[in-house]
C-alpha cells in the first residue's frame, strides 16, 4: 500500500466541493454531490471496476462500484459523498492543507477519509491482482447530511450485501448500536395585519410559543424514561424556526423543525402519537410528515462483520474498541433492510462540522489497512 496515493486521494476528494444544502435555497455547483460523484466513478472505473451512478435527484447520484469474485458473502462498503457548509470555516474548505500529521478540509474527517480508504483499499488489491475474500458493493452516496435519501435510494434500487461496514469517523472504533432519528416541521398558520392593529390579525408566532413550550416539557418527560443500557435515552429538540415577513406586520405562518432521536425499537408512530395528543389543545397547527426517518440499530456484538473488523483491527492496531453512539447513520437504515452493518471508519467526530476540520492521517493510513484486511483475511 502507498501511503502518499492514498492521502493524494484524500486531498483530491477534499478540494471538490461537496456541500448538502440542507433544505435550504443554497444552489450551485458546490451546493452538489455531482462533481464528486464524477471524480469517484472514474477513480473506480481506472481500476476497471463496474460502476453505476444512480442519480437520486437532480444534481444529487449515488455511485455503486461492484466487484464480483464468485464468493458465497457480498461485503458493502458504505460511505457518503455530501458534506456541510463552509460558513464560517477558520480554513480553508476545498484547499486541503497538511500540517503537524493532519490534513485539513471540509469533509475530511466527515466522512471523506472513510471514502478515500474504501476506494484505495479496494481498489490498491485489484492493482496487485489479490483476489478478494467477498465480492464487493462499493457505495457513495449522496443527502446523508439532511435526508438520508441517498441510502434509501440504494436499498429500494435492490441492495443486496451479506454485512456491511458503513463508514463515519470513529477513531477506528467498531459502532455496533446507535439511536436512530425522525424529522418534521410543525407550521402554524395566523392572520396577518398591521403591527399597530395587532388586535385584527392572529399572530403565528404566538401560536408556535404555546407549542414550543409544550414540546419543552415533552422533551423533559423523556429524560426521566427508563434508559437503554447501551444507548440512554431518547431526546427532543427543537433545532430550527422561522416565521413572519417584516417587523411591522402580524406573522400570518410560523414553523419549526423538530429532532427527535429514537431508541431501537421505537416505531414513527410511537413518536408521533404522543405529540399529537400533547398538542391537541392548541389550534392553527398543522403537523407535516416526517421527511426523515432513520431507524436506531443494535449489532450484536457476536456478529460475524464484527468478528471480522475486529481480527482485522488486531493486526494493524492491536487494541479493539466496540461501543455505541448517540447520533444516526446510513447503517439504521441498512439494518432495517436486513442488511448487519456496523460504523467504523477514521476521524473523530469532534472535528466534524468544525471550523478547523480535520483528520489525522495516521488513521486514514491505518483504517486503509484494517480494511485490505477485512478484504483479504
């Protein structure tokens, strides 16, 4: 394995811009997976690897590389290619820099040096004509950041793997377990009027502030349930909203966007029943359906991809870790298709989303190998 191709292909995944808009009016190129998703297919078909790009929406494909050896178990190796924003980055975003060990950028920690492993890793034993130990669905997808809609995508397209490894920074940690997430937005709808005529309009704010206060107190009532004994317990917040057109007029539409973060096993509905009934008292509300909903999953720590990574994991760093995590992955949704999928890859999740983002190259080293392992045992 060359170490400086594999952190060249870092800089290169780094420096195309790769940004999910989020929901939010942000276009252009850099608000695309497009590019990336170019850049990747080509990397894989070098290799003469097959691909297919699959586009999930306009400007936004997954791209699927195979490799099919003949082997009874199909091995996915899952990571995405959408990133954040760059507001207020101390860095440069799509300039990557190399300093004291580490390689700076958007996207290199989150999940960009999980993807460069991947691709090198797989593509590094073709070059050196090893043949391996599973066939193989490379998979990069787009919208894990917001939607989660690349993934699901991939799984409604036919997916069919034996384990899965997706990858997100962990420090080379194993995730076999983590909570799951569901999204909604909550709009209230008023009367508009002229703020000196407060009196004639109905203000939806207002409205939106009784709400608030309610989902306030739901949020608390979770923290007193019974715990999950790996996982804690599940949470509420309240993370956008928006409301009004100008200072001097009465709002006539006011919305959030709620985070709800879920426990294995908790269902869409058993979230969404009880704020029902919570707001129920309250009028001039409507709640939308979720536009995400990504399951909580539990590996069981005797799972055969978990014996697997860990053997890997033992030859080229000797200490394993398996813990669990409380944000969500694109393995909720590969667990809930059937498919046991663990999360492991380089990086620490506190430089994620920072404005110093950061990885350490001596993981991405290392997890390129732990991978070559996981492919060759």
């Amino acid at each position: 394995m060359n170490p400086d191709s594999l952190i060249t292909l870092l800089a290169d995944l780094v420096s195309i811009p790769s940004m999910n808009p989020m929901g939010r009016a942000r276009t252009g190129e850099q608000y695309s997976e497009e590019p990336l998703a170019g850049y990747v297919a080509d990397y894989l078909r070098k290799w003469r690897v097959d691909v297919e790009v699959d586009e999930v929406s306009p400007g936004r494909p997954n791209v699927i590389g195979y490799v099919d050896v003949g082997a009874a178990e199909t091995l996915l190796l899952e990571t995405h290619l959408d990133t954040v924003h760059v507001e207020n980055m101390e860095v440069e975003p799509f300039d990557p820099v190399v300093k004291d060990g580490k390689l700076y950028g958007r996207g290199s920690c989150d999940a960009k040096g999980a993807l460069s492993a991947f691709l090198h890793a797989t593509c590094s034993l073709l070059a050196e004509g090893r043949i391996p130990h599973y066939n193989i669905v490379l998979a990069a997808v787009s919208d894990e950041e917001y939607r989660f809609t690349g993934a699901q995508q991939l799984i409604a397209h036919g997916l069919k793997a034996s384990f899965g490894i997706a990858g997100e920074p962990t420090r080379l940690r194993i995730v076999r377990a983590h909570k799951g997430v569901i999204r909604w937005r909550i709009v209230t709808q008023g009367r508009s009027a002229h703020s000196a005529y407060p009196e004639q309009g109905e203000n939806a704010i207002y409205i939106m502030a009784h709400l608030i206060q309610r989902l306030e107190e739901h949020s608390e009532s979770l923290l007193a349930r019974m715990p999950h004994p790996d996982l804690g317990k599940p949470t509420l917040s309240v993370g956008v909203i928006e409301g009004g057109q100008a200072v001097n007029i009465v709002p006539d539409r006011c919305w959030i966007e709620v985070d709800r973060r879920t426990l294995p096993g908790e269902t869409r509905e058993d979230v969404l029943a009880p704020i029902r009934v919570l707001l129920s008292e309250v009028q001039g509300w409507t709640l939308e359906s979720p536009y995400l909903c990504v399951s909580g999953m539990e590996v069981s720590p005797n799972a055969q991809i978990i014996r697997l990574l860990s053997s890997a994991i033992k030859l080229e760093s000797e200490t394993v870790v398996i813990e669990t995590a409380q944000y969500a992955t694109d393995a909720g949704m590969y667990n809930a298709a059937g498919i046991p999928t663990v999360v492991f890859g380089p990086g620490d999740i506190a430089q994620a989303h920072t404005a110093y983002e950061f990885i350490e190259i001596s993981q991405v080293v290392t997890s390129e190998a732990i991978i070559r392992r996981v492919l060759t045992p």
